[in-house]
C-alpha cells in the first residue's frame, strides 16, 4: 500500500464514519485499502445492512446507485463519476417498455448491471451469483431477461421448462474473451482448469470446466485440489486469487479482460472524494421505491 495516502484514507474513513466498498475488479492498491471486496450480491448486501453514515463506492456507476437505493439514509460516493458500465447503457426504459408492450404480464428479471431507472421498471433484479436462483424462484413459466443477453442464456439452460425473451445487450470486456484466445491458453496450460464469468460469449462458457460469478470464483478456487488455473474474467480478480492461493497459479485467458471503467478508481480519486465527500450517487424518490422493490424481492430469494 502506498502507506502516507493509504493512512490519510484510512483517516478519513474513521472521520466521516465511512465503510469502504470495493469490487473485486478494481485496481489492486484500492482493493487492498477496501473494509470489503466482493461481487455485485455480496456488495449489495453489505449496503443494505453497514452501519456506516457514508458508503464510499470503489466500482461502476450501477453499483452506487444500487447502494444508494438500498441506503437511502446514507451518503454514497463514487470517487470516479465517469466509471459506468456500457452494458447498462444497452437498454433505455422506451426500449424495456415497448418489450413489456409485446408481452403483456410476463415478469421482468434485471440483472443488477442496468440504471436505477430500469430497475424501477423491472419485476426483480438478479447478479450473476444468484441469477438461476432467482428464476427458479419465479412461478410464471416465461420472463423476460435485460440486459445481458450471455447470462440470460447461460442460466436459460438449467431452466429448460422456461420460456425467455432475451435482451441483447453484453459486456463488451468479457465478449472480447475469443474462443481462439481461450483455446490458445488451454494448449499452452493443458493441465490448468478453466473458469470463466457468465458473462462470456455462450461458445466460451461451453469451454469452462466452471461457470460463476467473481466471488464464486474464490470459492472454486480456494476449494478445488487444481494447481493451475485459466481464468476468464475481468484481470482486477487475479489479485485476491493469488493472495489467497500461494501455491496455485493464475493465467488470465486473454489480454483483453481489462474493463477501462473498472481501471478508473485510483487511491488518489478515493482520497480527493473523502475530502471533498463528493460525487454523491442519488437516486429520484418515485425511482429508488420503486427500483427498491425489485432489488428486495432479489436479497428475499433464499441463498
Ligand atoms: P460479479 O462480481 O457480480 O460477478 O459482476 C461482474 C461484473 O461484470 C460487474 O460489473
Ligand atoms: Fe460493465 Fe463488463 Fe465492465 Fe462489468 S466488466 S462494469 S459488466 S463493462
């Protein structure tokens, strides 16, 4: 850790009574100083419960709005206001609305990498830990899925009794994943296992030996007996997976796994928003009750 700016964070932290929340794809330093490091789910949940007065959001646009829904009494910042994620830009709430039009009462299942705004016009939201679970815990036999459309397939094929209407939106980091690149690295490693996010393009999920979420990825990892692994995800998770596993090694499956929004955060911009306490993340009223409900109806879904 870079000690002087770290402690003067750290300071700062305990000042403002402020929890530090990171995702595990951000840069290695701002993990390190984080209170907590997690997925989509994991960080939600702790939002929803901190004690803290301010949550200080080390991650994407989305995922401070999901906080500030969640915590509507706490201040929530988000040191870099320009970290947003272009596959929840994919769908506007004109788009969503004209497909509720042509499926009258089929209920909407959001994944939590969408706006406030769309949340608030979707049934339940969903993260890609817990995405199977909450379709499964649907009673109707369609939905619609929005905005990605490689997790709506991946999850659509445990559920064969479902009928799904997709939205086409993607992650552009992970669709960058090629199979050729995969392919490349599982020759060149024969003996490592390969994971890989549901967020992959369908034909490299098919490659995985193990399908999940960031966090998800921990557990495989730290549970498995592999010595070696190829792992297809955002290039901020290999920290924690070599912190955690010293006798275990870990191949990123292509270069191109770098989300330049997930890169923004620097410790310089989390330093500058606790004193400045500044950009807040705040949600409309009408939107966050609204929004709040489909997130809740998620963290109700049994784990
Ligand atoms: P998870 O950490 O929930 O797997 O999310 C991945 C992601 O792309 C977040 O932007
Ligand atoms: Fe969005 Fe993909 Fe970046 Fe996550 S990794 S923030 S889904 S672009």
């Amino acid at each position: 850790m870079n000690n002087s700016i770290g402690q003067e964070i750290r300071e700062l932290l305990k000042l403002h009574n402020a929890v530090l929340l990171a995702h595990n794809y951000m840069r290695d330093e701002v993990q390190e100083i984080a209170d907590i490091t997690g997925d989509s789910l994991a960080l939600s949940m702790e939002a929803a419960k901190t004690k803290a007065d301010v949550i200080v959001f080390c991650g994407v646009h989305f995922m401070a709005e999901s906080a500030a829904i969640l915590s509507p009494d706490k201040k929530v910042l988000l040191p870099r206001p320009d970290a947003g994620c272009p596959m929840a830009d994919m769908v506007t709430v004109e788009e969503l609305e004209a497909l509720k039009a042509k499926h009258p009462g089929v209920p909407v299942v959001t994944y939590v990498n969408s706006s406030a705004e769309i949340k608030a016009h979707s049934d339940i939201c969903c993260t890609s830990a817990n995405a199977l679970r909450v379709v499964r815990s649907l009673t109707e036999d369609e939905l619609i899925f929005v905005p990605d459309r490689n997790l709506g397939r991946w999850v659509a094929r445990f559920v064969p009794e479902k009928r799904f209407v997709f939205w086409e939106g993607f992650c552009p980091t992970h669709e960058r994943m090629t199979v050729e690149a995969v392919q490349r690295k599982k020759s060149e490693h024969p003996d490592a296992l390969f994971i890989c996010h549901p967020e992959s393009a369908p034909e490299v999920s098919a490659l995985a030996d193990h399908v999940c979420s960031t966090s998800g990825m921990y557990d495989y990892c730290r549970a498995s007996s592999a010595r070696k692994f190829i792992v297809g995800t955002e290039a901020g998770i290999l920290y924690k997976l070599r912190l955690e596993n010293p006798g275990k090694e870990f191949i990123l499956a292509s270069p191109a796994l770098i989300c330049p929004n997930m890169k923004l955060t620097s410790l310089e911009d989390v330093l500058y928003s606790l004193q400045t306490m500044s950009p807040v993340v705040t949600v409309t009223e009408e939107t966050r009750v609204k929004a709040r409900q489909a997130l809740d109806r998620m963290l109700a879904v049994p784990r």
